[in-house]
C-alpha cells in the first residue's frame, strides 16, 4: 500500500475511528456526510456542492479506475467537473492502490495529495453512515499523531463566495443569450447548455445580472446555506418580478424559493447519492436522480402564486417547484448528472423551449 501512517476520524460526539491515510497526509476539519454512489467519485469531489464537507462513501472499494486524464475543452474540463478538489477528507473502506482505466492519468491517492486532501481508509463505513443516519450530519475531522485542529463548520461560512467564478465569462454564440449565476456550477451544466444552442454568459455569484441583456436566467448548484447569498437572493428577486425564463438546479431552487418569499431549512443527513427517486406531482411519473444537497425548500412557506412540481419518494422532502403563471421552475436534483443518471436531462430542453416562447412574444 502506498501509505500505511495511522490517521483518525473524530466526530463532535467524541467518536473516535482508526485507520490508515491515503492522499495527503495532513489534518482537516470539516461536516462530515456519506453518500451512497457506487461510481463517481472523480465528478463528485470536484463538484463544488461539496465544498467543506468530510465525505463517507459507502460503496466498499474505491480508487480501482484511478482518475481520469484532465483535458480542457470549451474553457472547462471534459471529465470533472471543476478545476480542484472541493472536498475537505475522504473516508473509504477499502482503498485500491492498483487501478485500471483507458483514460486513467494517475491514482486517487496522488490526485488528493496533489490537492492537500487528506483521506482514511480501513474504515467501518457502514457503521458511520449509520451512526449518520441516525444522529445526523455532523461535524468532525481527519487528524495525525503529530497534527490537530479544532472542528470548524463549515455551514457559517460563504463556501459560495469560495467557489464562484471570479469575474464574468464567455461561452459559444448560440441563437439563446444565457445568463448563468455561477454559486458553483458543475461543468456539466455548461456541457448541456452549450449543447443547445446558446450564447452563455457566466457571472459571480454576487453579480448583477439585471443589468444585462439576457433571454434566459439560469441559477446553479453550490455549497452551504442558501441564506448566505443575499445578494444573489436580492438580485433574484429583481429578476422574478419580469417575466424572462429562469431555471434552477440543486442551490438554485433554494435561492428562488428564498427571493420569492419562501423559506429553507437543514436537512438531518441530506440527500448525495445517484439513486434518489422523485416523483412529477400530479402524475405517477418518477425518475431516478443524482443528488447533493443539505438543504432543502420549505413547502409550507411557498406563497399562493407557487407550487411543487416534484416530490422526494423517500421522505417526502421539495425536488422542484414553478410559479403557477411565469416561466420560473427550478429543481433539487440533478438533471445533468455526471455522474448519476440522465433521466430528467430533458428539463434543459424545457427551459430552452420556455426561453423560444418568450421571445416569439417580444
């Protein structure tokens, strides 16, 4: 094994678990939570939704396919989705320092180090997601004999002002001028977008985007608490008050929920899995999701004029919700996966049809 120094995982209720480090050998502090993908897991630590977070993995090995050669395409990466690593530790059973894969660049381990992220292996995983399961989300960290920290929450924080885009960014010259709120968008949001025809503007979180001439608005994913991006919310509130298309993925249904006169709330465990299964209210329509959020929209606070569009199968929780007159809608899943299943990537081509029916109007 490459490296077999003895790390520990403590959680905030004094839990202590033992195992072996991989990637970088070093401390971090962060929430701790589990998710039930069996494959993924370069797409999902450099999804910026999970920006702070000590992730568990269920699936029992990991690391056997290595991590994918980056290449750049249309300014973003063709296999990850983000530029760096966005996990704060990494907690695996069984870790493979073999691996084997076409388009394998190198190994997990290496790739974490590179990015000074510690990871933890020979770990009772099925324990710890129970023990999550039962008790909630927590705070923890990953520490050496030689090197602690203090547990830090990483909810307190902006972690949207950590992962947007520094400044406003162009992409493709397609017939529809897109307006993309960047709280930390997945690459392949943009992927299926820009494979839509669309000229794509990319703006800060904090940007505002009202000043701009747009046909449609689209609000991604991000990390945290959705009543941290006030200015967002704000600027949102704007835009919803007209009546060009807006669209919102995972952190955007929260932030249109929130600007629209609604509210949120935390979660106990949250959902991060490619297995979630969610139903189209008002139809026996269901589609399995991938998912990755700690958040949620509170049904109850939706004013008169919105409804719910669709539903969590599992607890029952807000996946989507639309004003009942204007083409606003947004969802908590993820519909254009990477990775997970691409069930409701349709809802893409929905927006685009909302944004050509707008316009034929004006």
């Amino acid at each position: 094994m490459e490296n077999t120094k003895l790390v520990k995982l403590v959680l905030a209720d004094g839990t202590e678990i033992e195992g072996k480090s991989f990637g970088a050998y070093t401390a971090s502090a962060g929430e701790v939570v589990f998710s039930t993908a069996m494959t993924g897991y370069p797409e999902n630590l450099t999804d910026p939704s999970f920006r702070g977070q000590i992730l568990v993995l269920t699936y029992p090995m990991v690391g056997n396919y290595g991590v994918p050669m980056e290449q750049i395409e249309q300014d973003i990466s063709s296999a990850l989705e983000s530029s760096q690593v966005h996990i704060s530790g990494l907690v695996v059973s069984y870790y493979s320092e073999e691996y084997n894969h076409w388009n394998a660049s190198q190994s997990l381990s290496e790739w974490l180090a590179a990015h000074d992220i510690p990871g933890i292996y020979d770990v009772d995983t099925r324990f710890l997601t129970k023990k999550l399961r039962e008790e909630g989300a927590m705070l923890g960290k990953i520490v050496t004999p030689d090197h602690d920290i203090p547990l830090h929450d990483p909810n307190e924080d902006n972690l949207v002002a950590q992962v947007s885009v520094d400044g406003v960014k162009h992409y493709g010259s397609g017939k529809h001028k897109i307006v993309l709120v960047d709280c930390g968008v997945k690459n392949n949001i943009i992927r299926c977008l820009l494979e839509r025809d669309v000229e794509l503007t990319r703006v800060p979180w904090d940007y505002d985007f009202n000043q701009l001439d747009y046909d449609g608005l689209f609000l991604s994913n991000g990390p945290g608490d959705p009543t941290t991006c006030e200015k967002t919310i704000g600027h949102l509130r704007t835009a919803l008050a007209g009546d060009k298309p807006i669209f919102g993925i995972c952190l955007g249904i929260q932030l249109m929920g929130l600007a629209c006169g609604g509210s949120t709330y935390k979660l106990k465990y949250g959902h991060r899995s490619h297995n979630q299964p969610v139903r189209q209210l008002g139809t026996n329509k269901c589609y399995v999701t991938s998912q990755n959020h700690g958040f949620a929209v509170d049904m109850k606070n939706l004013p008169a004029e919105w409804e719910g569009l669709f539903e969590n199968l599992n607890d029952g929780t807000c996946e989507g919700i639309r004003h009942k007159t204007k083409p606003f809608f947004a969802v908590q899943f993820h519909p254009e996966a990477a990775g997970g299943p691409v069930d409701t990537e349709y809802l893409f081509d929905d927006f685009l049809a909302s944004v050509e029916t707008y316009k034929s109007t004006k």
